[in-house]
C-alpha cells in the first residue's frame, strides 16, 4: 500500500518533465499509476471479502505511539476503488480536455496526480494523525487544482474560499481526533471505533470532540452552513470538478462518518446535529439546483443536494443506513463524475454551458448524449441504474426506523428531496440535449474516441453495476455489517425490488419529479426565493470582511510607524502577562541564587556590556550607537567563552559581525545623526518600560533555573555524543542529529528570511545572473596593470590600495578557515553555522574592497541556488539516512580503508551540516546583493553616474 501511495507522489514530481517531453499525452502515462492500484485493490477483494484486513505501517514518531498505518478492509476497499478507478478516467479524458501547450499543464497534471495519491492514503490511514496529514494534503492539492487559471479571478477567489472552509474545518476535526484519541489512549483509528463501541459514560470533553470532528466533516462535504464553496469552487477545470467534487475530495467527509459511525453515532448530539444540517442541505441544494442556467452548476447544486442525502444516511449509525449510504456513494461517483467530464465536452465542443443556448445536440452527439441520459437517469432514480437500486435502499432504510422515532417525518423530507432531484436531472437533460425551439443550433465540433471514452465508461458503469449488484453487495454489506441492525429484516440491494411503500415512494417522486423538472414548471416555482437575501456565502464574507476591517483597525492602533511605540507596547503586554503571571503563580521564596558569576572576568565582561548599553542611549550618531551595541554583543560572547561554552561564544561573535555588516549597509541611506532629541520625560518614560523588561528577563531566568525538579536531558549528551552521534563536539552533534528536526525548521526560516529581505528590496522579478564585469585596465604606479582586485568598484582617485591588498591575501585564508571550521565541528568548536558565517564576511570583505562587481566576481551564482542546494542537502541527508537503514536525519557511520589516505571514517551528518554551510553564504550574499549591490545600483542611477560595465540585474 505504501508503495502504492508512494508512486503516486513519484509520478507527480515527474509529471512536469513528462507533460514537456510528451505533451497531453503524458496524462495516458500518468493514468498508469491509478490504475495499477485500482487492479492491485481487486486482487485484494477476495481477501477483503472473506473478513480479512491487510495491513501495513512504518515507525513515524515511535516517542508518541505515532505509525504511518495502512489498512485496508470493505469501507476502504470501496472508497479506494472509485479513487482509483474514477483518478485513470479522469487522467485520460485530460489529455483531450486541455489542448497542447496549454499554460500550466505540467504542474496541473502533477497536482492531480498528487492528489489522487493524497486521497488514497486518507482512506488507508488507520492512524487519526495520519488521516489528518492526508486530510490536509486533499485540501491544499485542491486549492492549487481550483485555483489553475490563477490569471481568473473567480478562479483564485474560489481557490481562496476553499482553502479557508476546509482548512479551518480540517483544524477544528484535529482538535476532535486529539480528544478522541487522548480518550480512547490510542491514535488507530479502528482501535479508536472500538474502544467507542463498548464506551458506557460520555465525558464533556468526548462531546465536544465529536463535534469537532463532525465539523470536518461538514466543512469538506459542504453541508449548510459551509455549502457555498462547492459552488464556487466550479470555477476550476471540468476534470478536477469531476474528481475533486464529485468522486473524491468532497467525499472525504463522507467516508470519516462512516468510518466513525459504529463508534460514535450513538453519542450526542451525533444524529441530530447530522440529520438537520444534512436534510436542510439536501432540500437548499435541489431548490438552488432548479433555478440554475450554467449545466455545471446544475451539478454542482445537485452535488450539495446529494452529499446532504448521503450524510443523513451515513450519520444514521444503523446496518441498513450504512448499506444505503454506501451504494449512495458509489453511485453518485459514478454518475456524478459522468455527468461533469460531459459538460465538459459539451463546453470543449460547444462554446458554452448555458442550457439556454443549446439545442438538439442529443441528434448530433447520440454517443455523448447516451453516456449523460444514462447518468442523469440513475441520478434521478430510474430502473435498473444502481441509482434506483440505492433509492429503494434508501427509502427502506427508513422504514426500517433508521433514526427511530424520526425516521418518518426525515423520510417525508427525504422524498421532497427526490422529486427536487428527478426535477434537476430532467432539467439537466432537456438542457443539453433536448431540441429547443427557437434556439438556434450551436457551432458543434464532434469530439474524438478518446474524449467521450470515460464518460462513456463511467455512464455504462451505472448500469452494469445496478443489473449486477449482487455482485457489488457483498463488498458494500461488508462494512454495513459492522452496525447495529434495527429491524428483524436485514436490507438487501436488489435490481427489481418488492412491492411495497419504498416503490410506491420512489414512484411518486419520479412522477412529481419529472413535472417539476418541465421548463414552464421549475421556472414558476423558482421564480420567488424568499431566502434570497439571506446566504451562507454573504454572511461569509460578511466575516471575512469585518475581520479584515478589525485587524486593519488594530494594525492602525499598534502601528503607527514609530519602532519606540512598537517595542513599547510589545514591552508593555510581556510586562503585564508573563509579569504578572510570574508574580502572582511563582513561589518566589524558592528562588536561590548560588553564585553570580564562574570568574572574575565574567563579572568584568557584565560590566562593560552594561556600560555599552548605558553609552548607546546617549550616542547621537547612528554609527556610533550600531557599534556601542554591537560592543555589548561581544561581551555578551566574552561571557559565554568563559562559561566553557566556546562553540555559543564563537557563534555570537560571528552572528554579531554580521549584524553590524547589515546594519552598516543599511545606516548608509539614513541621515549619520539620530535627528530625534527626546526630552527628560520621554526618557522616564522608555526607563520605565525597559527597568520592568529587564528585571522580568532576569526573574524568569532564575525562576526556571530553580523549578528544574529533574535532570535536565542535556545532562546526558556529552557522554553518549561519540556513540549517538560520531562526534565529540556535543553542540554540534545536538544540531545535526539529536535535535536535527529542530535545524530543519530553523533552515527553513533562515531561507524565509533571506527571501523576504531580497523582496523588500527587489521590487521587481529578480533573474539573470549575479552582476560581473569586465572592467578596462587601470594603471596604477603600485600594482601595474590590472589591479589587486579584478572588479575593483573605484576609480584612480577612490580607490583604496590598502584596503585591496588585504582583501587579496585575507580572503583566501578566511575561506579556509570557514572550511576548516566546517569540517573539524563535529569534534571540535565549528560546524556548518560557524564556517558560513565566516565565509559570509569574506565576501563582505570583498564587496567593502571592490564593490557590488567584485562580489559578484567573487561568487557568480544566485544566492538562491546556494540557498535552495543547501536545504536540498538538508533535506536529503534525512532520506539518506532511510535508504541506509535508519531513521530521518539519523547519522550513519561509513568507515573504511581508502587509498593513501588509510583508514578514513565519515559520519553523514557532515552533509547536513554542509547544508548548513551553504545557506548562511546564501542568505549573507542575498543580504549583500539586496542591502549593498542593489543600493549601490540605484545610489549610481539616482546621482546620474554612468557606468562603463554592462550590468545584468541581480
């Protein structure tokens, strides 16, 4: 199964290079892989069948009890078979769908690969976490499927509304599942279901869970109140509407009810919270379904509608429920998925969606007009579709008091749904195919085989599989099977079913139905709409709008583009919280303090940063007070240097170096005075924010200090640093082992950050190659021709010979050292951080000496390949360490005897930390190609200089 999963997140990532190599064809390859699982899934079946449950998992965070678990039984099996199966057709009707070389296909079909991927591992994860990434994964692959014509802005406002509903629910249902879990003791979720089932007491917080999960669920089927995106989300190409919203995604919520039902239905407010929602949805969406004119949002409509109707039946908690929700699913997949890629071809061939401008095309594209009377006809509930087939059940499984004493007045509303359903897919069908007079025959293009080959398939399907349901209800009874029944006899799926009310029902509702559906009819009937004004949607951006409006507002309050009044309030709120807090919780008598210092040096090295940071309220030049606190930093190392700690200290001298190199390129377009004179009572003012700040800081410090009751587990490091890790550096060992998925997020703001200085100040798309230049020989009496530098910024007159002639003979050694401390951190003071940062200053070096050219003769590559290859290096040292055995980001050993060098050990975290290594000289020379060459650039156009180089813009 996870192999499975796994090539489909393969073919994804190679589905851009295929789609260039291949064009559209490349979906017939990638539409392989599904269908390698769909027949990999039927081989199963027997198995499945006979009460067997496959199952596979992998270790993810053995700490917490977390695997990345498989399973596969009959509520998964069926679920994962329209996935599948549904994912191939879909992937082959793209590559007639889109025409060749349409923008975006490549990162299109890899989305939609991915996706299906996603979703096949969202109905195998047996782990709630598990299910959660998953969950997630469907989302966020929709949002990039609905949102493919980002050039729209119906499309990127649909993908937008999506992302926030389904995400916020997916949020809100992990908030569930921790609950539930955190109950039950366990993250399985079949182990979930049963500790459930056999549950006497409900406790507050398993409510409160429950409903947070149905939350989820309601949010990802679309039922009131968060139906308004389907809709919307129609902006999107036909094929995702096919697969997304009528096949997968929205099923998603589906399926977590049924697979939680047998635990959970029983608990409140599970049934009535379900059942209002459902029918209130199922009823809207039909109305809305007849009033429209766009045949795509006929179906979407009919998509809420049904997804109503299946979740009451879902959230029944009852066997013939379950059966009935279940053969819902498959059929509506099916017809469904059908009824969209027709549109599609009808939109292709056609020129338009409007059922009011198409005519006749049933005479003129029998074979796609088949494929779609087909699929509305089992939407609507005519024999012998499995739409009728799962009708009848459906009307059975209320009169087999599916909600008790509720199940006859829900199965009076569940009838009035049918008819709105009969009368939308009349519609649907007089729409498309219908002649109209009056209407004017459109231009029609007859699609190829290949085109109207899956909704052929998928129409046909309908039909075969209601004539031969008895050969699909051992698979749906599989799982029906594991509800409680509540009526002496068992629903059975049957093709030609018993005289009786359920017919009588289903007859009636064809009847009135069809009548609705009439042209005349459904417009008189939904020519009024008192709730017209009042919309989910409407209220939604209502929402949105007044938190936008409340956020400015408070942005507005706190931000007034003063830094003193920011860091005031910032100052004044950790003040007032963690303040007070400390004062009124902590058991300050218990706080002792041992000693004040190792050394008397340390004491010497407080001194004078306090002395510095006491100068640099009173210096008046910018310069002078960036150096009075960058003095403090040093001090700072001083005293980390004399704790025994050389690797912290080595790093803050580095870091602070930096900072003062930032903060110097930017003081270079500010006044060199601090304009602002305070007065003595803006002064008291600031002293008394910063004395609370800093006896706070201190405070905590020795209140953490002393509530430590246990050993800390840093105690233990150094002396399992050489057989943990290979090393005897423990600092290091820490960042690129033991804590390496801490560096990993800390790399990744590293790269955040570099990329969000960069754009502050390139306000245009940065591309092209770093600025070099060939500068015209200058001749000077100490250096000839030439130059120490190659790309010296100055001229005759500017340029400073001293300062070239050290960079020419520091650089090279400050670039050794950085490899030396690169390589020798694992065992001694270094590391990856630590070499950057001093490669980082070398090339500050060679842009203070020789300018925005020289840096770029120094280093002629995008800051953003340094920064990009040392996160891929990063990253694939985790992956690595899989392929050899271990777990993620675990340091493997290879030693062996090598040719003249002898015997040679080497510990893979040396490649993680060359990552490292390589993404602080990237974010440095980002920060120097932004804040130093940029500047420079516009500094020379703004002054009128003109330059002899050619500049290519960085």
């Amino acid at each position: 199964m996870l192999v499975l999963v796994g090539a489909h997140a393969v073919a994804a990532l190679a589905a851009p290079g295929l789609v260039r190599v291949l064009g559209r064809r490349a979906f017939t390859v990638l539409a392989l892989v599904p269908a390698a699982a769909f027949v990999w899934i039927l081989a199963q079946l027997p198995a499945v069948l006979a009460g067997a449950t496959p199952t596979q998992e992998i270790p993810w965070i053995p700490a917490l009890g977390i695997d990345i678990a498989m399973r596969l039984d009959a509520l998964s099996a069926t679920f994962s078979l329209l996935v599948t199966g549904i994912g191939a057709l879909v992937l082959l009707y793209c590559t007639r769908y889109f025409v060749e070389g349409a923008r975006g296909l490549g990162r299109f079909a890899g989305v939609l690969t991915a996706f299906a991927g996603a979703m096949l591992a969202l109905v195998w994860s047996d782990d709630v976490f598990v299910l959660y990434v998953c969950w997630e994964l469907t989302t966020v692959f929709s949002f990039l499927l609905v949102g493919h014509d980002s050039h729209k802005r119906a499309s990127r406002a649909a993908a937008v509304q999506a992302l926030v509903v389904t995400a916020a629910g997916g949020l809100t249902m992990l908030v569930g599942l921790v609950v539930l879990s955190t109950a039950a003791g366990t993250t399985r979720l079949s182990a979930l279901v049963t500790y459930f089932m056999g549950a006497a007491a409900t406790p507050a917080a398993v409510t409160a869970g429950v409903v947070c999960v149905l939350v989820g669920a309601i949010t990802k089927s679309a039922l009131v109140p968060f139906h308004f995106w389907l809709p919307s989300a129609m902006a999107a190409p036909t094929p995702v509407s096919a697969y997304l919203h009528a096949a997968a995604m929205v099923k998603a919520g589906v399926y977590l009810v049924l697979r939680l039902a047998p635990g959970l239905a029983d608990i409140e407010p599970w049934r009535p919270l379900i059942a209002t929602l459902a029918i209130i949805t199922m009823l809207l969406g039909g109305v809305q379904a007849l009033r429209q004119h766009d045949l795509k949002l006929v179906l979407a409509y009919g998509t809420v509608s049904q997804l109503g109707f299946m979740l009451l039946l879902a959230g029944a908690g009852t066997r013939d429920g379950a059966l009935a929700a279940l053969g819902l699913v498959v059929g509506h997949a099916l017809f469904k998925a059908c009824l969209f890629l027709v549109v599609g071809v009808i939109d292709r061939r056609a020129g338009t969606r409007d059922l009011r401008e198409l005519s006749g095309l049933g005479r003129r594209a029998p074979v796609l007009a088949t494929a779609g009377i087909l699929a509305a006809s089992s939407m609507a509930g005519l024999p012998p579709l499995l739409g009728f087939v799962t009708k009848e059940a459906s009307f059975e499984a209320f009169l087999h008091e599916a909600y008790g004493s509720a199940a006859v007045p829900l199965l009076a509303l569940v009838v009035l749904g049918s008819v709105l359903t009969v009368g939308y897919s009349t519609r649907f069908v007089w729409g498309a195919f219908w002649r109209k007079p009056g209407v004017d025959a459109v231009t029609w293009q007859a699609p190829g085989p290949l085109f109207v080959a899956s909704p052929v398939v998928l129409g046909v399907g309908g039909l075969v599989a209601g004539l031969g349901v008895a050969s699909l209800a051992p698979l749906l009874e599989g799982y029906a099977d594991t509800l409680p029944a509540t009526y002496p006899v068992l629903l059975e799926l049957a093709v030609i079913p018993s005289v009786g009310v359920a017919l009588g029902l289903s007859v009636l509702a064809v009847a009135l139905g069809f009548v609705v559906g009439l042209p005349a009819v459904s417009a008189r009937l939904t020519a009024r709409h008192p709730l017209a004004g009042v919309r989910a949607e409407i209220a939604w951006r209502g929402v949105i709008h007044a938190l936008e409006n409340t956020s400015l507002r408070v942005t507005v309050m706190t931000q007034r583009g003063s830094l003193s009044w920011v860091l005031t309030t910032v100052f004044a709120v950790l003040v007032l919280g963690p303040g007070l807090a400390l004062l009124l919780s902590a058991d300050l008598g218990t706080v002792r303090v041992d000693r004040l210092a190792d050394s008397p040096f340390q004491v010497l090295a407080a001194v004078i940063g306090a002395a510095c940071a006491i100068v640099a309220t009173r210096v008046r030049r910018r310069l002078g007070a960036v150096l009075v606190v960058g003095g403090l930093g040093y001090a700072i190392a001083l005293i980390f240097a004399l704790a025994g700690a050389p690797d912290v200290a080595l790093t803050q001298a580095l870091v602070e170096t930096a900072t003062l190199v930032v903060v110097v390129l930017v003081l270079r377009t500010l006044p060199r005075d601090i304009a602002d004179r305070h007065t003595p009572r803006q002064r008291v003012r600031r002293l008394l924010v910063a004395v609370p700040v800093g006896l706070l800081m201190t405070g905590l410090g020795a209140v953490a200090l002393a509530a430590r009751q246990a050993p800390p587990v840093s105690a233990a490091y150094p002396a399992q640093a050489y057989d943990f890790g290979a090393g005897a550096n423990v600092v290091n060992v820490t960042l690129v082992d033991i804590r390496a998925w801490d560096t990993m997020g800390e790399l990744s703001v590293i790269v955040a950050a570099a990329t969000g200085v960069a754009s502050l100040v390139f306000l245009h798309r940065r591309s092209g190659a770093p600025p070099r230049s060939e500068p015209q020989p200058v001749v000077t009496p100490s250096t000839g021709a030439g130059g120490w530098l190659r790309a010296a910024r100055r001229g005759d007159g500017d340029r400073v010979l001293l300062l070239e002639v050290i960079t020419r003979l520091v650089f090279p050694t400050m670039m050794v050292v950085s490899l030396y401390f690169l390589f020798a951190g694992h065992n001694a003071p270094g590391g990856g951080f630590a070499g950057g940062l001093v490669a980082g200053l070398a090339l500050v070096v060679r842009y203070v000496a020789g300018g925005r050219y020289e840096l770029g003769e120094a280093v002629p590559v995008e800051a953003g390949v340094l920064l990009g290859l040392g996160l891929l290096l990063a990253g694939g040292t985790g992956v690595g360490a899989l392929l050899l055995g271990g777990e993620v980001l675990q340091t493997a050993v290879l030693e062996g005897d090598v040719p003249v060098l002898g015997d040679v050990k080497f510990v893979t975290s040396l490649i993680f930390d060359v990552g490292v290594y390589l993404i602080v000289i990237g974010l440095v020379l980002d920060i120097l190609r932004s804040l130093g060459a940029e500047l420079d650039r516009r500094r020379s156009v703004a002054t009128g200089e003109m330059s002899t180089r050619q500049e290519v813009p960085s």
